[in-house]
C-alpha cells in the first residue's frame, strides 16, 4: 500500500461525522460543561477537517459559485443559534460563527485560482485574513491561513497533513 492510498482511507462523508461529532463534542464542553476539558480538546479535531473538507469541495465543484451562496445562507441561518449559544443573545453582530470563516476562505480560493504571481496571492492572503479579523469570525486569520496552507500544499500531502497538524 503506497502513501497516497493511506491517506484516502476515509471518505468525506466519513469526515465530515468526524468533524461534526468532534464540533458536537467541543460545543456541549464550551456551552454546557465548561469545566470538562476533554471535550474541548476532542473539540479541536473539528476545524482543520472543515477547512480540508472546504478545500477540496472547492477544488471539485461545478459551480463555485452556488457553493459560496449555500455557505453563504448557512453562515446566516447559523448565526442565531451561535448567538444564543456562546453569547446569550439572539442576534449579535460581535462575533461571527465558523461559516463566515469558511466563506472567506472559499472567496479567497477562487481569488488565490485565477492569480498567478506570488505578490498577488500575498495580497489576497492579507486581505482574507484582515476580513476574518475585523469581522471577528471564528477562529479569525488563523482559521484563513490555515485554508490557504491546505489550498497551497494540497498536492503535498505530507505538507497539508503537517499544516492540519500544527493547527492545535
């Protein structure tokens, strides 16, 4: 069995209920048992699989369009929940769920793929990551260079896996 075929083991579908039961885990520990570390540590597992899932999603969509609109629409169906959650409020525009972070991330993709020089792809990279910043959206710049990481070494498997790696 060769590196590439380990690597494949799992579907997305099968990482996407990882991700989503590792963000229920971590969710649950932040809102209702705060004091129960361990489920924010097996939390952690959530967002670098959105942000690989989110890559490759853009790297194989018809329309990358459609997709940016769906996420769009989640981002804000989600926000009220993620208010009420880990805010107390209905409606707060102080901080942004992950979608939002998502969305900037799939913006800054199709800007990163019709770019072809580096001193472009810097400025779109700085822009993503000022946008998640100062519209305070989970996981803020950090979230967005961390898509950028796996955009870019996508085809560099050991480098994706280092970058989803050191993201905790």
């Amino acid at each position: 069995m060769n590196v590439s075929e380990r690597i494949s083991c799992l579907s997305g579908f099968q990482l996407k209920c990882i991700a989503i039961l590792s963000m229920a885990l971590d969710h649950t520990g932040a809102v209702l048992f705060p004091q129960e570390i361990w489920l924010r540590c097996a939390g952690r597992l959530a967002f670098p699989i959105f942000c690989f899932l989110i890559v490759e999603g853009f790297v194989h969509t018809h329309d990358v369009y459609r997709y940016m609109a769906r996420l769009g629409v989640f981002a804000l169906i989600s926000e009220i929940p993620y208010d009420l959650a880990f805010r107390g409020v209905c409606l707060e525009f102080a901080y942004q769920n992950v979608f939002f972070t998502l969305l900037i991330g799939i913006v800054m993709m199709k800007l990163l793929s019709v770019t072809r020089l580096w001193p472009e792809k810097a400025a779109i990279l700085i822009l993503a990551m000022w946008l998640a910043v100062v519209l305070r959206t989970d996981y803020n710049f950090r979230g967005i260079l961390l898509i950028f990481m796996l955009y870019v070494f996508r085809e560099q498997k050991f480098l994706a896996a280092a970058a989803g790696g050191l993201w905790n």
